[in-house]
C-alpha cells in the first residue's frame, strides 16, 4: 500500500483526535481480568487494535465492534492459556496478555513478540517482575511460559522505567495476594488509564502516574474478576495529536486539534514553543499557528514526562525545515534514526552518530519515493511530504494505519492532498 502526496498546500481547520493506540492495547489485554463484559468506548480503528480483538478471540473471548469507536469485550470462565505465534508475531503490545493472563488464570504462554523495528526490544524487566512475585517463568521455543508457584507481593525495582513491563506488572500483582510495590515505575499517561480501568474492576492501586506505584493484590491468582461487568473511556492518543501538531508547524498552518488533553501533550507544546509556534490551549483542544520563521532547537527523547520517543521521527522532519542546527538525542530505543536516510532523499541535512542525529536547516524538501520504515517515520514522512514541493511517494504506508486511524481523510479535510493506493 502507499501514499501519494502532492506538497505545498497549508493546512487549516479542525481535527478531531481519536483514542490513544497505547492505552487501548493494555485496556483490551486488561479486560481478561476484569471478568463479565467490557465496553471500551475511544478506541481507534487501527490495524494494531483489530490484531489485539483477533488475539482475545483466539483465547476464546469475544470481541466485538459496536459503532464507532465502541468495542465490547467478553471472556468466557475457561481460557486459553497460549496467545498464537501467528498474531503475536504482528505487533509486541501482544505481550501484554502476559500480565492479564497471569492474573486471570495464573498461567500464560506469550510468544516473544514483535512490532515496530525500532531496536532490540527486550522483556527481561516484565520477566524479572513476574519471577518476584512467584510466577515460574521460562522461555520455551520463542515462548515465554509464566506459571503461578508460590505467588506473593513484591518489590520490584525497573532498571528502567519501561512501560510495557509497567503495565504487565501491574495486572499480573491483581492476582497475587499481598502488596507490590514498582519501584521507578513509567509515568505515562497510558498507565494512569490501565489503573484506573483495574480501579473500576475492583482492584486497589495507588500512585500510577509516579515512579511508585502500589497493587493490593487479591488472595489468589484468578480470582480476581467477580463478574462485574464496566465500561470505559480511552484517553485521547497525545501521539496523533502531536503528530498533528508538528505538521502544523511544518506547513505553516493554524490548525486546532480537538480531543485532547492537553496536560499529557506539555513536552510537545513546549518544543514547539522553542522553535517559535504559537499555542493556545483550550479546554479540549489546542490550536497551533504559525505567525513568522521557525528556528532550531534541540530535543531528547525521554520516559514521560520528557519528550515522547513516539514524536522523535515527525519532529526530526520539522527540523529539517527550520532555519539553523539542530541535535536530537534519542534515549529510549537505539535504533530509530532510520527516517533520516528516507529525509535524506527529499534533500534533508542530517548526519547521525550513535545516539545523536544533527539537522541542518532549512533545507527546501522535494517529493521523492520514499518508505515507512516503522509507523512513526512514516509519520514523519507525511509531515515532510506535506511540507515539501511536488509528489511524495510512501511506499509501506500500511505501517502507517497500524497507529493513524483516517489519516489520509483528516489531512484532506484540512486541505493537504494525500491519498491511499493499493
Ligand atoms: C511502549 C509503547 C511505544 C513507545 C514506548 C516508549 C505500547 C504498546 N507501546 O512500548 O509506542 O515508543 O512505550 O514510550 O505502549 N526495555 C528493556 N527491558 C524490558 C523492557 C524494555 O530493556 O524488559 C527497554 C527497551 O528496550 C527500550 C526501553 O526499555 O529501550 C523502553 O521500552 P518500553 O517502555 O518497554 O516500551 P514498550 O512498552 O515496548
């Protein structure tokens, strides 16, 4: 699949961001544990969602969409123990059917997952925390087999505050009787959602949103979930919304982005800020204008409430734009500076060296065939398509839906010209 885009039009107007990627994948994982149906409302309609309902279906839950944006979600008593290869293989948020599953059941075999190439992405941290809590865990032909032993509270300290093991570790401690303690827990907004989700369900956690979070766990490990049905709300995506943002600012725009919260979106608002880009925030939306040149700034990716590593690649190709040097240090994953060879081809300035990537700029883009490499460069080579002169072509735009729900029709409404074709 590609996408073709013919540069240089602004943009202008209003739109409106759909449910957060990230909180929606944990949510779908975490209903296993809640027991009786789920209703989840704010969920984007994205490839990486439709696999995590294809993973609750082959568990033996059901899955369904109900109208727009609404998912109800139902498990049945006896489960399947095994998320398939198959799936899991398409997207590493599958691993987070090991901490819902644990809780559930006790028992859960996940495959080593996958997902964006963006580096090495290990899991040792959810496996150092199951094996605190007395899960028996082993890796047995690519999968990981965790089996409740003798399971109490913990302390766990992360070495990092990875989110994923955060949130593993968080549904897994619903089912194990006494306290867990994360010690440098993530803080991302996506954490506070998944707590409050559990909250909702019966479980008692405190603190998610610092860098210590307590779980009362339950007496024993499946348990928890009395039948008590809920339903929820996903919290806006701050990724889309940001990745909105910076296109705004790339193609000099004013453009109001609806459906947001606009605290989850301060490291954004701020760089933006720096590079000069006016930002008015509202009550829930944001509106971002342009009103004279753009200058460089510098950028370090970092847990939240740093700048999102998700944004690294969109703002890499604002950069690219702006007048002056720009150094953006990434320090959450190592290997995601692979745009800058797709940037390179539409005329881009950009040396990276390790972990750093130094833009010079500005630099006049020219459409030219180019390839998502992950969803986010693809994001950033939208921004750049946008922004440039003449026809961009994205080839590999599927990894795109993975995480943009419409983006081709809402960069339309706001008068950029992109399309889909197969
Ligand atoms: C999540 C997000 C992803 C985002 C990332 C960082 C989901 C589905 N995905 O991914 O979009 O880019 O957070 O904000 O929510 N690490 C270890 N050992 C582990 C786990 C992680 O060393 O056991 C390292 C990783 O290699 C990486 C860093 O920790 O360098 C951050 O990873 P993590 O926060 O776990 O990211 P994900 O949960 O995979």
């Amino acid at each position: 699949m590609k996408l073709i885009i013919q540069g240089g039009n602004t943009l202008r107007g209003n739109v409106r961001i759909g449910g957060a990627k990230n909180a929606a994948l944990v949510l779908i994982a975490a209903s296993a544990i809640a027991g009786g149906e789920v209703i989840l409302d704010n969920v984007p309609r994205i490839s990486d969602v439709e696999i995590q309902l294809e993973i609750v279906q082959a568990l033996g839950g059901r899955a369904e969409w109900q109208g727009q944006g609404r998912v109800l979600l139902s498990w049945p008593d006896k489960l399947d123990v095994a998320v398939p290869y198959q799936l899991a293989k398409k997207l590493r948020a599958s691993n987070l059917f090991l901490g819902a599953l644990a809780a559930r059941i006790g028992h859960a075999r996940v495959p080593l997952p996958g997902g964006c190439d963006i580096g090495f992405r290990p899991m040792d941290l959810h496996l150092k925390g199951l094996s605190a809590m007395g899960f028996e865990v082993e890796l047995e032909h690519g999968f990981i087999n965790a089996k409740a032993r003798e399971l109490r509270g913990a302390r766990i300290y992360l070495d990092f505050p990875s989110v994923g093991a955060t949130e593993n570790i968080m549904m897994a401690a619903v089912g194990v009787p006494g306290t867990t303690i994360v010690e440098n827990a993530a803080k991302e907004p996506e954490i506070v959602d998944l707590a409050s989700f559990l909250g909702g369900v019966g479980a008692t956690i405190r603190g998610a949103g610092t860098d210590l979070i307590k779980i009362e766990g339950t007496r024993t490990a499946g348990a928890f979930g009395s039948g008590r049905g809920s339903r929820f709300s996903v919290i806006p995506d701050r990724i889309e919304a940001g990745t909105y943002m910076i296109a705004a600012a790339a193609v000099g725009a004013e453009v109001t982005i609806e459906n947001v919260i606009s605290q989850h979106l301060q490291p954004v608002i701020a760089k933006l800020q720096d590079v000069g880009m006016e930002v008015a925030v509202g009550e829930d939306s944001l509106t971002v204008r342009r009103s004279g040149p753009l200058r460089a700034t510098d950028i370090k990716t970092l847990p939240y409430p740093g700048f999102p590593t998700d944004l690294q690649s969109p703002m890499m190709a604002l950069l690219c734009l702006v007048q002056g040097t720009s150094v953006i240090s990434e320090n959450v994953f190592e290997n995601r500076f692979r745009v800058a060879e797709e940037l390179k081809r539409m005329g881009a300035q950009i040396r990276v060296k390790g972990h750093s990537a130094v833009i010079e700029g500005p630099t006049r883009l020219l459409g030219a065939q180019v390839k998502a490499t992950d969803l986010r460069a693809g994001a950033a080579l939208i921004v750049a398509g946008l922004a440039g002169e003449g026809e961009t072509e994205i080839c590999h735009a599927e990894l795109i839906e993975r995480g943009y729900e419409k983006v081709a029709e809402k960069f339309c409404a706001l008068g950029g010209r992109i399309k889909y074709v197969d």
